[in-house]
C-alpha cells in the first residue's frame, strides 16, 4: 500500500494526458484480489510509466566490482528509497495525532536500514569516510560454505578496504535518517502526553554484515554476531529503567511476553522467552542463546524464489543469493547455533560445521570444530542443544483437553 501511495502521488504530477492513460492501464489491471505490484510491473504497456513505478535499479553494469556489492550510492530526493520511510512515519505519526484510539499498539516496520546501501543527502555525506573502522576480515576457507561460495560468486575479492568504507559510511547514513523517522513518533506522543504512559521497544529482525568477513547483506544461515547481536531497546511507562543497559542474554521471543506483561494479559499458551523487566531486574539470566535456520530440499515451499532475472525492477539484485540457494541447496541447509559466553556452535543438517572460542576470538575468524582439544566442549554444547530442542518443542494445544 504505501508503494501504491507513491505512484498516487508520482502520478499528480504528471499532465493530464498521460495521467488519465496510466489511469487506464490501472483499472485494466484491477483482478478480484485488486492491484499489486506484480500486475503492473508485468504489464509491457507500462513502460513508458517506469519512473512512476518503485524499482531499485542497479546503477553499475554486470562485470563492475560493485555490482554484486548491494551498493546503490546516493539516492535522488524524489526516488522511492528516499521518501519510502519519511512516509511511513508521516503517516503514524498522522494517525497518532487526529485518529489514533487509546488504548493502541502501533507497530511500524521500516525500510532502513537495509540494501540496497542507498540513502539520500544529507544522510549520504553525514559520515566521515575516513573515520570509518574497517570491517573484520574476510577468512573463508575454514567457514561455511556459503560465505566461500558467495564471496567468490559476488567477486568481492575485486573490492577495496576503499569501497567497504564506504559502503559502511552509506549504512551509518541509512541508520542516521531512521532516527530522525523515530524522532517524529517520539514528539507526537510527547505532544499527545502519552509518552509517559507508553511501551516503546526498538529492535530489528536482523544485522549486516555490510563488509563483515568480506560480505555483504547477510544469509539465512550465518550465525555470526554482527548478524544476530541488533539492536534492542525498551522504553517502559513512566521511564522505569531508565538509563539501564543490561549485559544479559536476551532473545527475540522475550518481545511477546514482555508486551504481554505490559499490558497485564494472562495468556494460557507456552511461551520461552522471558519479560525483559525480569531480566533488567536480575530476577531471570541465561547462561546461552538458541538461533535455527535454512531449509532442506525435502521443503521447496521455504526457499527463497521469486526473483526471475537480475534485471528484476524491485528485487533484480537478489538475484544471484537467490540462485545459489536453488544451485546448491547444501548452503543453506538447516542449521542450529548455541552460543554461550565463551563459545559458539553451529550444526548443520549437512556442509561444515563451526566452534568458536569467543573469549579469545572475539570476531569469529578461527573455525576450531576440528581441533581434538575441544572435543568434550564440543560435545558439552552438543547436548545442550540437544536438550533445548527437548525443552522446547511440541507443546500440546492449551485449548483442548485429552480424551483419550
């Protein structure tokens, strides 16, 4: 919807004529289930329309260093990347000031930061090229096979301690111009005089590895920290704990029963993560974290498809991730992470495998899974994966009883 709201207004700028024949096109394209992105992409008579339409152009040719890069460089003020998330958030923060009832849950979901690394002044020329840390170095013979198989498909050998810089520079401005966004939900629940009242968790799905082992993007089953350790953090009413950063443990699924408390609803169904205000108040800690990913080829229905062709207007340069997952299905097999405060372990349903030691080997650059020496710790996290698997699946419906 909110890309449909950008054509809308892309299309009143246009003179009357051609307004009225993209108009047309639109109507002729309106299926039971109305219009999406795909029917008007797919249509040939929207050609002439292409600077209506959102799309993410690669601005480098195929055999560029960049082009596998994920680097899209300076955004045009006017283009959809640039106005896709001040949108977003003119739009909550609209609701929020004339429509929003009370009590509400407003969830928003932005674009930023996330490749393409493309971002628009003054976000793009915010950081210092110079002053930008190199990221950690790219190692791939003793990792997973996807990071070798996607380091050499990308060609990323070809790209300077130059071009990662700046890359990481444009990912920094990406972040800069999502807290502005923030700001502007900040101010109008300030000036509804809900702010003390409210919840407000920050969080992201994700990290990147923006440079990280010589990559970019991320993959559905790389475990490492720069991927897992985001972002998280909790206002909570009347700004108790303020001002706390906690040390511990948490994981996604500690979201839901903190909302949960919040707002004081008994729920009947399992749940394994923990309120984070237990864990501010050192009332719950873990000694380890849990992550899973990946698909086997014995289910098709999760891989990632849909993108035909890197000249694919929207998602032309996910294309060739996408190609190895179908090529080699063994890179993104299933695969299990425990991670503890001193090690790290990776299983995979098939391909190498990987153990850590975090205490010394921070950046996880040394693949120690074969190394005799740490068999018993390795067989130590091994079981006690093994038991969080146990602890942690099957749960039988909380609505029904047992009749027989």
């Amino acid at each position: 919807m909110i890309s449909l709201e950008i054509v809308r207004k892309g299309v009143r700028k246009q003179p009357i004529g051609k307004r009225l024949k993209f108009l047309n096109l639109v109507a002729s394209n309106l299926g039971k289930d109305g219009i999406t992105y795909d029917s008007l992409i797919g249509d040939p008579r929207f050609k002439e329309f292409e600077e209506l339409m959102p799309s993410f152009h690669n601005p480098f040719p195929p055999h560029h260093r960049l082009y596998h890069s994920f680097y899209f460089g300076k955004a045009d003020p006017d283009s959809v990347v640039a106005r896709m998330d001040p949108l977003i958030f003119d739009e909550a923060a609209r609701w929020l000031s004339t429509a929003a009832p009370q009590p509400f849950c407003l969830y928003l979901a932005a674009t930023l930061p996330h490749t393409p690394y493309q971002v628009d002044e003054p976000y793009f020329s915010q950081v210092n090229r110079a002053a930008v840390a190199d990221p950690i170095p790219a190692q791939p013979d003793d990792k997973a096979d996807f990071m070798r198989e996607l380091y050499d498909r990308y060609g990323m050998a070809q790209l300077s301690q130059e071009d990662w810089r700046e890359i990481r520079a444009v990912y920094a401005g990406m972040i800069a111009k999502l807290d502005e966004q923030i700001g502007k939900i900040l101010s109008t629940l300030k000036e509804r005089d809900w702010y003390n009242d409210s919840v407000i968790i920050f969080l992201s799905d994700h990290g990147d590895y923006a440079g990280d082992y010589g990559l970019p993007e991320k993959w559905p089953t790389g475990f490492q920290d720069v991927l897992l350790h985001t972002p998280l953090i909790v206002k909570f009413p009347n700004n108790e704990h303020a001002g706390r950063r906690v040390e511990e443990f948490t994981q996604s699924l500690d979201i839901f029963p903190t909302l949960l408390e919040q707002a004081e609803i008994q729920s009947v169904y399992t749940h394994f993560g923990k309120p984070l205000s237990s864990v501010i108040e050192g009332a719950e800690s873990r000694d380890a974290v849990y992550a899973v990913g990946g698909y086997d080829p014995r289910e098709p229905q999760a891989f990632e498809t849909g993108v035909k062709s890197a000249n694919d207007p929207l998602m032309g340069h996910y294309y060739e991730k996408l190609r190895l997952q179908l090529e080699k299905p063994a890179t993104v097999a299933r695969a299990a992470m425990i991670r503890t405060r001193e090690w790290k372990l990776v299983i995979r349903s098939t391909g190498k495998e990987e153990l850590y030691d975090l205490k010394n080997d921070p950046f996880e650059l040394k693949n120690r899974m074969d190394d005799p020496a740490l068999r018993e710790i390795q067989d130590d996290l091994r079981q006690r994966l093994l038991y969080w698997y146990l602890r942690t699946s099957d749960n039988p419906s909380a609505e029904h009883e047992r009749t027989g």
